[in-house]
C-alpha cells in the first residue's frame, strides 16, 4: 500500500511540474478531466441512441467520431466553473497543434515573416524625357510578387514617360521648380503613396537634400558612361559621348549607383563597358549605350530592393 501511495505522489508531483500548477490545481484539472470524459462518454451513447445505430463496427467508428469532437467542448464547459478554463484551452491548442488541426504559433510566426518578406516594394520612377528605361522597368516589375512601379515623376509637362504612365495605367506626377528645391520635394505625396523606392531613369535635375535625407540608400541613378571619369553636371545624354569620343576613348559603358548630393557621385552598384568604334558618333555610341541600360537596370534594381529587403 505504502509503495501505491508513493507511486501516486510522484505521479501527481511529475504532473505538477508538468503542467505548471499547485496541488490544488491539479485536482481541479483531474475532476474536469473526469467529469468531461464522463459527460462525453454518456453524450456520446445518447446521440448514437438517437441516431438508432446498430451495435457493430460502424457503431463504434461512429462513437470514437463523436467522443473525439464532444470531448473538447466537455472539458471547456466543465473548467469554466472549475476556474481552469485557460489550461485546458491551451492543452486543447496543443493537442489541436500536434494533430495538425490548429496552426501553431511558430508556425504563423513563419507565416507573419514569408508575409513580411513579401511585402510589397513601391518604387517611384523619376524621368524627364521619353521613358524608354521607365518602360523597360515597368515591363520586368510588371508581374513580380513584392516590387511594383507606384508612381511617374516628371518634371516636363507633355515628356513621353507620362504618356507611358497613362498608357500603363500607373498613376503620375507632374512637379514644379521651386516646390522641389525651395519646398518640402513632393516628400508628402511620395509618403501618401508608400514610396519606399525611387529610381531615376533619364531624370535632369539635380535632387534636394531635403530628399535625399528622406531616401538614404533608396535611390539609384543610371548614368550613360564609366564613372567616375564621365561624371558631373552637364554630362548627360549627347554631351557624354561628345566628351568620350573628343577624349578617343577605347570604351564607354554604363554606371549604376546610389544617389547622393553630388552629382553622379555616390557608390557605383554595378558597370558594364561597350567598346568605342573609331566610326562611332554620339547617336551610334547611345545606342549600344541603350541596349546597356535596358538590360541591366531592371535587373540591377531588382537585386538592389531584394538586398534592402533581407537587411
């Protein structure tokens, strides 16, 4: 007898650590335990009873069914007046979670983080001419699970990238002077439509500080030759090659880089050369320049918001 009554002391002990509880809990938690398992069984019987079931295999798959989908509502209703109902809905969760029933919470941890990580990414493209770079960036976003093209910034009212935000259905921006350098940068619109990102892709002026500070390591720029040898003001579009063919370079190329106050100054992301041919003219030499830059600046903007994203 004497080693029964120690058998059940070290039960109970064990079940106390377990479960995190004092001994008077724990028999609280064994009469819900009993009472629910009683109330469950006799349900149980009734409702086959009810159900006028023969006595037989099909009798008791049927009862396992019923006892397995009463027995947690049983012990719930029972713990309510017992004071345990918050251990057994956390023991039913847990049972729930190892039977595959109840996400756990890891799991929606996991699920919070892939939802996270598949946040979507709005990049603002700043243009001022045509747009034939914005329209290769809108066409490789076009489909893609996290970073999308939000927003046009222009400053050229009648510019052929507004006719390819109209044309692609993307809203635009149309902006002025002295609000961009004297004024707040238009940080408040690109706040009201979540820009996290902004890219310049044939973009003429020089961008504020103001913005800058706004966006630090968040805008890019693609220049039309090897930085930092053909940078600075005024060395854009046609007046780059003139100055690279005048110079009787070998070759030319394109610079991909974060933006910073100076001009074309900040840290090169990535460049790729061409070679100069001795027949080359400024037209010939940007358009190799072109095929550079439609080739990789989608990409490159790509790997640039992914790498943001995992930091």
């Amino acid at each position: 007898m004497r080693h029964c009554y120690a058998y059940l002391e070290k039960m109970f002990d064990r079940l106390k650590q377990r479960w995190k509880v004092n001994g008077v809990q724990l028999l609280l938690i064994l009469f819900t335990f009993a009472i629910g398992g009683s109330l469950t069984g006799y349900a149980g019987k009734k409702i086959l009873n009810l159900l006028s079931i023969e006595k037989g295999w099909l009798w008791i798959i049927i009862y396992i069914i019923i006892i397995c989908l009463l027995w947690p509502l049983a012990v719930l209703l029972i713990s309510i007046p017992f004071g345990q109902y918050r251990f057994f809905l956390k023991y039913i969760k847990k049972i729930g979670t190892r039977m595959g029933i109840v996400r756990s919470e890891a799991g929606s941890r996991k699920s919070e983080i892939r939802h996270q990580t598949l946040k979507i990414t709005h990049i603002a493209i700043f243009a001022s001419g045509a747009g034939t770079n914005a329209q290769k960036i809108i066409d490789h976003f076009a489909k893609h699970s996290s970073i999308k093209v939000s927003l046009i910034v222009c400053n050229k009212p009648g510019a052929g990238v507004l006719k390819i935000a109209e044309k692609e259905q993307i809203p635009s921006l149309l902006i002025e002077k002295e609000r961009f350098f004297h004024g707040d940068a238009y940080i408040k619109e690109l706040k009201e439509r979540q820009i996290d990102f902004i890219v310049l892709a044939g973009f003429l002026w020089k961008l504020p500080a103001v913005l800058i500070k706004e966006y630090p390591c968040r805008i890019i720029n693609i220049h039309p030759a090897l930085l930092p040898k053909y940078g600075g003001k005024g060395l854009y579009g046609n007046f780059v090659h003139e100055a690279v063919l005048a110079n009787r370079e070998k070759e030319s190329g394109i610079s991909i880089h974060y933006v910073d106050e100076i001009y074309d100054h900040g840290k090169i992301l990535f460049q790729q050369s061409c070679p100069v041919l001795e027949t080359d003219t400024p037209e010939s030499l940007a358009q190799r320049i072109h095929a550079l830059e439609h080739e990789h600046y989608p990409r490159v903007i790509e790997e640039v918001v992914s790498q943001m994203h995992d930091h």
